[in-house]
C-alpha cells in the first residue's frame, strides 16, 4: 500500500468512527447543541490506540478510557454503554483489515 493509499484509507476510517460516535452520542452532547466536531478530541486519541483493541471487549476499554480522560469518569458513566458502539465500530475495523 502506497502512503497515499494508507492516508486514505486512515481518513475513511476516521470518518466512519466520526459518524458512529456522533450517531451515538453518548453523553447526550449533540442533542444538546454541541458542534458536530464535539467528539474529535476523543476520536483523535481513540484512533491511534486502534492497534491494540484485539477484540470488541478491548475496544470497547479503549472508547471507555478516553471518554473518561477527556470527560472524567463520572461524566463518562459506566464501560458497559460503550458496548453498542464498540461493536460497531469493531465491525467496521473488521472490514477495513479485509479490504
């Protein structure tokens, strides 16, 4: 893969992982008028650490970890309402890593 092909594929991801974390809107930010953008904190630190989730349990951890480093853990609430979207978002990496 050329770098401008891992570059592309690294910005469909971000996407997609943007879209299921807005869709998802965990803490009820974006039905309370936050920007679109309110998550890209968390997705910048969540898609470096893609590499270690090996399996859905891990990823979901990995979401949980960074919504409460970036929100506090009270905020943040419980790991296991991270589980939905982590298997979403699993789903999608599983996707990518066949393509």
């Amino acid at each position: 893969m050329t770098k401008r092909e891992g570059r592309i594929r690294y910005e469909a991801l971000r996407s997609d992982i943007t879209r299921l974390i807005n869709d998802a809107d965990l803490l009820g930010l974006l039905r309370l008028g936050a920007p679109l953008d309110e998550y890209s904190s968390e997705i910048s630190t969540i898609l470096p650490r893609l590499k270690e989730a090996s399996s859905e349990t891990t990823l979901r951890r990995i979401i949980h970890e960074e919504f409460c480093r970036w929100f506090g853990s009270e905020q943040a609430g419980v790991e296991a309402k991270y589980a939905p979207l982590a298997a979403k978002i699993w789903d999608c990496l599983s996707t990518v890593r066949t393509v």
